[in-house]
C-alpha cells in the first residue's frame, strides 16, 4: 500500500471512529427520527461535511468493516467503489489489498 492509500485509509478510520460514537448519540433519538447525522467518511482530513443516513441503513453498512458513508462525490476510485448510494451520500466499499486490510484492522467493532 503506497503512502497515499494508507493516509487516506487512516483519515477514513478516524472518521469511522467518531461516527460510532455519535450513532450511539443518535440511537438515544430514535423514537423521534430513524435519520441520524454522521460525519462524511472519506479520506479528506479536512473534511467536516455531514450526511444524513437512516440509522439501519448504517447499521448494514458496518457489517462489512470495508464499508464507509461518504458525501456524494467524495470518493476516490484509486482506492475504493461505490456499492450504493442514496440522498446525498454513497456507500464505498474499499478495494482488496492494503486499504480494506486497514480498514479491517482498525475496525472498532471487532
């Protein structure tokens, strides 16, 4: 994995890492709306846009530790696919290899 994938991949964990917490946030407001506000996951350290994603929608998505929610237009193709998309945001699942190892790795869910 060249530095740019990694740095990428690493900026997309982070990201990852703080929407895990604001989910549990968002679950305490269910009854009042099944849409929660993430942070956009893609590799960008300077990003800050959010997304608005059902919150069962991201629960599927988080099966697969691969999986990321970005805004529409965020991705990058060197190192991942979009597997879904939807409103204003896409559904990436990383490429084989080095990025989706990483991604994998740093999965706070295992």
């Amino acid at each position: 994995m060249d530095d740019r994938a990694e740095r990428i991949g690493r900026n997309e964990v982070l990201f990852r890492e703080i929407n895990e917490r604001l989910e549990n946030v968002n679950a305490a407001f269910t009854a009042l709306s099944k849409h929660a506000e993430f942070v956009c996951e893609c590799g960008d350290a300077a990003c800050l846009e959010r997304i608005s994603v059902p919150l069962a929608e991201y629960e599927r998505l988080r099966h697969d530790p691969t999986q990321f929610a970005l805004v529409r237009g965020h991705e990058d193709a060197d190192v991942e696919s979009v597997v879904h998309s939807a409103g204003g945001y896409v559904v990436v699942r990383k490429h084989p290899g080095g990025p989706a190892e990483l991604a994998a790795s740093e999965d706070p869910r295992a």
